[in-house]
C-alpha cells in the first residue's frame, strides 16, 4: 500500500471514531452529530428554549461504522423543548427504524413525506440532494435506529452498485421487517456498544438491514424510461449548483433550461426525479435554508438575510420564512 493510501485510510478512521453522548444534548451538539452522518449537511435546529446553544433533548446517541461508508447511529432522547429541524442533505441511502415512541411526520423535499410509528420501518433515498424538515413537540420521546449508506465512499464494489442503484431517485419506501431483525435492533439499543462483541452484532445487524434494502431494491425495480441519463444527471446537478450559488437570483424554469441545454419541459419533469422536488420549490426552500444559516451563523439581520435571498420586501421574507420553519426570522435570530 502506498503512503497516500495509507494517509487517506488513517484520515478515514480518524473522521469516523465512534461517536458516544449521555445527559444533556444541545442543538450544537445535534448539529455536529447530523454533520458526521451526513458530511454535506447545512440547515440547523431552532429551539424555543432560552439561550444561545440549549439542549434540546436529553439521553443518549451512539453512532459508529460497520464499514466503510455504513454507518449506524441508535438514539434514545426525549425533547427537553419544542423545536423544528430543517436540514439538506446529500446523496446516501437511509434505513430508518423507530423502536419506540409517537407517530410523528418528516417531509422530504415537499414532494416525498416520511412517516414513523413504533415499530416502523423505512428506506429513505437522496438522490444527489434532498431537504428534510419535521416538528418536535416538547416531551417527546423515541428510540430510534437509523442505518446509513454512502454510495460514493462504500468500498465494496457490489454493495457500491446497489447503493448507486438506490439513490438514482429521491424518495421513501415502507419496509418489512422480520422479528428476528427487530429483535437484534433492541438489542443494540439496549447493549453496551464497544467492544468485539457488540461490534460483531452490529455488524450482524447491519448485514440484515442491507440484505433488506437489496431486497427492496429487486421488487420495486424502476423501468428503463424512468432512468436519467448521464447527461440529463449531469445538466440537473448544474441547474442544482447554479440555485444553490446565487439563490437570490430569479431563477426561471426558461432560463435554467436555457443554461443547461435542456427543454423547459424536460427539466420541470426530470428534476424531480433526481431531488425529488420541483425547481421552483428546491429554489425557495435554498433560498429558506440560506437565510437562516446566515442569520444563525453569520449573524445577518432580518433586513440582510432579506436582501441576501432576494426578497425586496422584508414583510414577505418573514411570511416566508414563518410559513417554512414555523418560526419568525427574528426569534431565530434572537435564539
């Protein structure tokens, strides 16, 4: 092995040590936890709780790898506080698996909905980019278990091509779990996560969730006509970087298309087969999304974070912003 192999290896392992915290969990901390899940995550979590960085849920979160590019993470916590979490997410395929807790709903992206209930179980695939958002009410409590895959850092050839296969569209699928699977998911969540042992169960886990999605993946196969080509893949992730690079711009359906070589109607009809939403709602949840990481982070005004996404009016901007998130820019602002 050369020494530039042997660098990025040790980098890798590095980046993804096993993750453990107990007690108070603040949104800062939810933040670096969804970060290390998802490297090209950017949204955040509003908190109504006073203070610059409260916690928003106590109990524990254990994440750790079974392999390279598959990671699991098991949580336990209950909401300290009501909070509303909107984040976009890059390609990765996602077996999520509530153990316990309320029903509650996560929207994927507008045009895809994520519903969990104890004992449920789904299969959630990003197709290049996707914006989560869902509502946490003060109280609740859930055990959770999610499973994640990274098509571009699987190593494994075959389970590479799976996964590829997966996240060519954006979308949701209900799964079946057996009992023996359910069985060795409380397990997990309820065992010590270090150690040969319970890596080995991990492990075991993980295997039955990917044959799983395989499985999935076999029984709902997507025709030939519904495929992108590499082109057609090529020219929507442009029209995806020319939005996210200039959100306040107005952005058209006729002037994107212009840029890119496509048809006005082949782009307002293949676009949300890759990111599972339409252009002009991918563009004014970028435009949500930008806002309020400037406010958050960099500390923008309400009147910039206006002027910044477009918006010549800051009444609109606000009525915007509340309709996205819930809450008004200046209570983000003020937390």
């Amino acid at each position: 092995m050369d020494a530039q192999k042997l660098e990025n290896g040790n980098s890798h392992r590095v980046e993804h040590e096993p993750l453990s915290i107990k007690g108070e969990i603040s949104t800062a901390k939810v933040t670096e936890i969804a970060q290390r899940l998802n490297s090209n995550f950017r949204g955040g979590l509003s908190s109504k709780a006073n203070g610059s960085n409260p916690a928003v849920y106590r109990g524990s979160i254990d994440m750790f790898e079974i392999a390279d590019g598959v990671r699991i993470l098991t949580s336990s916590v209950a909401a300290s506080d009501a909070a509303r979490a909107a984040a976009r997410l890059s390609r990765s395929s996602t077996i999520a698996m509530m153990l316990n807790g309320p029903e509650f709903d996560a929207t994927l992206s507008r045009t895809s909905g994520l519903r969990m209930r104890q004992y449920s179980a789904s299969l959630v695939n990003i197709a290049d980019t996707a914006i989560l958002s869902n509502e946490i009410e003060r109280g609740q409590t859930a055990e959770t278990l999610l499973l994640q895959c990274d098509p571009d850092k699987i190593t494994d050839p075959q389970m590479a091509e799976v996964f590829d296969q997966l996240t060519r569209q954006t979308d949701v699928r209900r799964l079946s779990m057996s009992k023996r699977v359910w069985q060795a998911a409380r397990a997990l969540m309820d065992e010590p996560k270090s150690g040969l042992v319970a890596r080995l169960k991990a492990e075991s886990l993980g295997l039955e969730l990917l044959a799983t999605a395989v499985s999935e993946l076999e029984s709902k196969a997507q025709s030939v006509d519904a495929r992108l080509s590499v082109r057609d893949r090529a020219a929507l992730i442009l029209v995806r970087d020319m939005i996210d690079s200039q959100p306040a711009l107005p952005h058209t359906i006729v002037n994107l298309s212009r840029e890119v070589g496509m048809s006005p109607a082949s782009l307002k009809r293949k676009l949300p087969k890759l990111f599972g939403t339409s252009v002009i709602a991918y563009r004014r949840d970028m435009r949500m999304l930008h806002a309020r990481q400037g406010i958050e982070q960099e500390g923008w005004t309400v009147a910039e974070a206006a002027s910044f996404v477009g918006y010549g009016h800051g009444s609109n901007f606000s009525t915007a912003f509340r309709k996205r998130f819930g809450v008004s820019p200046g209570s983000v602002r003020r937390n």
